[in-house]
C-alpha cells in the first residue's frame, strides 16, 4: 500500500505538469486562431465598406464614352486592353460571351484594384456589371469569383 501511496505522489504531479502543458498549448492555439478570425473579419469588413463604396460612387460625366456594339467586341477589347491595365488586374480571362453579356472568370485579383478598374470601366463605355460573385482568397485583399458584363444603350 505504502509502494502504491509513493508512485501516486510521483505521478500525481508528472500527470499535472504534462495537462497543464497540454492547457498551454491549446491557449496558445486558440489565440493564434483568434488573430486569423481578427484578420479575417477586418479584411470582411474592408470588402464590405468597398462594396458599398463601389455601389454609390456616382461617375463623371461620361465624356470619351466609348459604346462596345456587341458582346464579342467588349471580349475582343477586354482581351486587347489587358482589362484596362490596371496593376493586380490585367488578364482577367473571358470565360463566355453570351448574346447579351461577358462572363470572367476572376481569381487572385486585388479586390481594389478590381473596384477601382470597374467604376473606370462603368464610367467611360457603356459595359455594366451586372453580377459580380467575389469570394476572399484567405491572402489579404485578394478576391476570386465570376464577373459578368452586360451592354446598355448610350445615356444621354
């Protein structure tokens, strides 16, 4: 009994190092992740805020418009202007060219840069968006999804 007693009051204190251990590596994991989720919800959050930017921005008086006749000339153009040439957008590639619109497949694009070259693009033809699918690439400011272009007549 007195053997069983003495292991015990060596275990006993191995067993609660090694679980306060293990209690430390967990606390550490989870604030490792709590920093991932923070980063994550602010980068949600600026995508949000540029969304909402994006949808209010009222253009320029549209001065050198340019009027794209057809679904296949604004591929065509999209394809020679390397999508406006804007840094971290050029190559956007036309997936599929409807009757009435262009599909682009978007992946690892900065999401900025994108808002910026659409409010640019939107503002000088008469190409609008209408369906932009974005999801976040888990690389900070960088998006992936599909963009579909349709034609409007010329406002006056």
């Amino acid at each position: 009994m007195k053997q069983q007693t003495r292991s015990v009051n060596y275990l006993l204190p191995i067993l609660v190092l090694v679980l306060f251990v293990a209690m430390w590596q967990q606390l550490a994991h989870w604030r490792q992740l709590s920093g991932v989720v923070e980063q994550a919800e602010l980068e949600l959050n600026q995508l949000q805020q540029g969304s909402v930017r994006y949808l209010t921005l009222n253009g320029p008086k549209r001065q050198h418009w340019q009027v794209f006749t057809s679904p296949s000339n604004l591929a065509n153009w999209l394809k020679t202007q390397h999508v406006g040439g804007v840094a971290g957008v050029a190559g956007l590639p036309v997936a599929k060219v409807y009757p009435e619109s262009v599909r682009l497949q978007i992946s690892n694009v900065n999401y900025a840069a994108l808002v910026q070259w659409l409010y640019r693009l939107q503002s000088t033809s008469n190409a609008k968006v209408s369906k932009l699918s974005l999801s976040s690439t888990g690389e900070p400011g960088k998006v992936f999804g599909e963009l579909v272009l349709t034609l409007q007549q010329r406002a006056k």
